[in-house]
C-alpha cells in the first residue's frame, strides 16, 4: 500500500510539472509571436520614415522641393539621435511600460500633425521632429523589457530578429509601390502599425502582469528582474547607437 501511495504521488508530481512545462512553452511562444509582431510593426514604421519621408515631403500640398525634403529628414534624425542619448540619461528613472506609451504618443501625435496639418511648414517640422523623437528609444527599451519575462537566448533572438524582418519587409514594398500616387499611404500604414504593436504591447503587458499577480509571493526575484531589465536596456542602448 505504501509502494503504490509513493507511486501514486510520485505519478501526480510527474503531470504537474510535464503540464507546468507544457504552459510554459506555449507562454513563451504566444511572446514570441507578440513581440515578433511589435517589433515587426515598429521596424516597418521607422524604416518607411527614413526611407519614404523626404519622397512623401514633395508631394504634400506644399509641394516641397527635394533639398527641403532633405531638411526634413535631417530633423527627423537629429530629434532621433537626440532622442536616443536622452533615453540612456533617463531610462533609470523611468519604468519601461512608461516610456514606451509615451514613445507611443509622441508618434500618433506626430504622424497625426503630418496627416492632418500637411498644409503648413511648421506642422510638418514639428510633426517629423515628434516622429523622431518618439522612434528613438522604442527599440532598446521593448527589447530590455521583454527579456525579464522571455529569456532572450540565440534561437530566440534569430526567431525575433526573423520574424521581425519578414513583417517590416513588407512596408517598403507596399509603401514604396504606392508612395508617389498616394503620399499619404506613409501616414496610413503608421497608424496601422500604432494599432498592431500597441494591441500586442497590451496582451503582453497583460500575460505578463497576471503572471506576477499569481507569484506574488516571489518578490525577491520579482526585485532582482527589475534591476536587470535596467541593465539590459541600458546595453541595448549602448547596442543600438550603431543601430
């Protein structure tokens, strides 16, 4: 009777932990996919900005010429390098799901001044400059937030790096085909990608945060993970100046 109780138990610790393991997975994979999606959707829109943004300034209403076009995409990068050094200065006093919806809405604001004020000289200055400063440190900061919760290794990282590539390779394509006749296609494909990446951003925020709500008792670790996503996107910074 004692041998097979033993057994018994044994065979029950045994489904524990194969299903704990088999959540697991599936946890992590759902985190794949969202943050291959996020990350995809932001590329895309960075991309298309530097690639498409002084092609989109010649045909507003302005009609602008191409060395003011080139003017505006020398805005765009220098409010995103200054963006990008303001990040590293700040990202210690700032909580990462923060930045990134403040990122978030100095994009939309940014991208909504080009579509809706395209008319006017200073709504497209202040527009490219809100775009820029608003790419700047989404990158760095997803990538260090992310890591406490997924463990970021080689396979990961190819899988997030692949997928990534395969959504945002789509964006110069459609938007590269179409730039010309509708300029505005530029703006709309934003909006779409703010939509795609802020969804996947809240499921995220979502699995994460009910998860932590269930080991609440962890708090030891819980404080240990916080102290090394400061440090991963403070690598990631350091890592994407040459980005």
């Amino acid at each position: 009777m004692e041998m097979e109780s033993k057994s018994g138990k044994e065979d029950d610790i045994y489904r524990q932990n194969h299903f704990q393991v088999h959540r697991e997975r599936r946890r992590n994979l759902v985190l794949i996919l969202l943050s291959s999606a996020y990350l995809g959707a932001y590329v895309g829109m960075e991309s298309s900005a530097f690639q498409f943004l002084p092609t989109f300034a010649r045909f507003t209403p302005l009609h602008l010429s191409q060395p003011e076009g080139a003017l505006l995409l020398s805005a765009f990068t220098g409010a995103f390098t200054v963006g990008r050094v303001g990040g590293i200065l700040i990202v210690r006093k700032v909580v990462p799901e923060f930045l990134l919806g403040f990122n978030f809405l100095l994009i939309l604001g940014g991208n909504s001044l080009l579509f809706f004020g395209n008319a006017s000289w200073l709504s497209l200055v202040v527009g490219v400059l809100l775009l820029g400063l608003g790419f700047s440190t989404v990158y760095a900061v997803f990538l260090g937030y992310i890591q406490r919760y997924l463990r970021v290794g080689n396979l990961v990282g190819a899988v997030l790096v692949g997928m990534q590539s395969l959504i945002s390779g789509v964006y110069p394509l459609l938007v590269g085909r179409f730039t010309v006749e509708t300029p505005f296609v530029h703006l709309w494909a934003n909006f779409f990608s703010l939509s795609l990446a802020s969804v996947s951003f809240l499921i995220i925020w979502k699995m994460v945060h009910s998860r932590r709500l269930s080991n609440r008792d962890d708090s030891d670790g819980e404080s240990e993970g916080g102290g090394r996503v400061l440090t991963n996107i403070r690598l990631f910074f350091s890592i994407s100046m040459f980005y």
